[in-house]
C-alpha cells in the first residue's frame, strides 16, 4: 500500500522570536509566531504524515489551546507523529517540500535541516528534499511578513 500526504502551514513574523525551520535555530532578525515555535517546516512535514494516514492533522493532535505545547519544539511533536507513522506499520519512502520566504536565504542551512529531520524520522536524509522559493515581493511573504512551506511525503506499508 502506498500513501501519499500533502502539508502547509504558514506564520507571522515577528521581532523577539527566534526562527526555526527544519528542526535548526536560523540567525535572523525576526522569528516565527505560534503556540510551538512555529516551525513551518516541521509543521507541513508533520501534517503530510499525519494526512498519508488519514489521521486528521496536527491541529488536532497538538492544539494550540492546550498549555503543554507552549513554546514546544516542532521536532518533539514531529517524534510524536512519528511515533503514529510506526505505529501504523509505514514506512517513510520520501518527502519533498519548498519553504516560501524572501528571506533568510534557505541554502546555507539545507543540509542541516536535512540531516535533523533525517535523524528525527530515522531515513537517509537523501530521502529528503528542501527547495525555497520568493514570493517575487508578492503578498504577506513577498513583503516578508511570513513564511510558509509545503511538504509531500509517500509512505509504504
């Protein structure tokens, strides 16, 4: 059986926060605003999974209502969608995503994104792929007052 899950998520940036994306801490002037610590990344990572297996979304396993998610790390509650992954007899086959941003420049932390959410969900990080992309000055993104990403995983059982 093969599954296929699609992922997004979108934030606010914002002064005195620190950005996360892909599992690391970026230098940046500005952070990502949310319950955990925002990272867009692992968010639409965690939702792919979460929708390959028809298991509703990361919103309502980890609501933003409920205070243990307070300033969580978006790789502790990767671990735990994980955790569903295998207990649900899959196997991560790839993930593919694109993080839209005009800034930071996302290339010179790929590899370490890559290699943190690899050893987070035990694959090869050439299992994973990390694109950025502008919004060309588009938008709320353009006008860098956020960032998103999108994630694809494929799962086999």
């Amino acid at each position: 059986m093969i599954r296929i899950g699609l992922g997004y998520d979108i934030h606010p940036l914002v002064e005195k926060r620190k950005l996360f994306l892909g599992g690391i801490e970026i230098p940046f002037a500005k952070g990502l605003l949310g319950h955990s610590d925002a990272d867009v990344l692992i968010h639409a990572i965690s939702d792919a999974l979460l929708g390959a297996m028809a298991k509703d979304d990361i919103g309502k396993h980890f609501p933003d209502s409920d205070p243990k998610y307070k300033d969580i790390s978006s790789i502790e509650l990767l671990k735990i969608v994980f955790d569903l992954v295998k207990a649900n007899s899959f196997k991560i086959s790839n993930i593919d995503t694109v993080i839209l941003a005009e800034e930071p420049k996302i290339e010179p932390f790929r590899d370490r994104m890559r290699e943190k959410i690899a050893d987070t969900l035990n694959i090869d990080k050439n299992d994973i792929n990390i694109k950025a992309t502008t919004q060309e000055g588009l938008g709320l993104i353009g006008q860098n007052e956020a960032i998103a990403s999108y994630a694809v995983v494929l799962l086999e059982k």
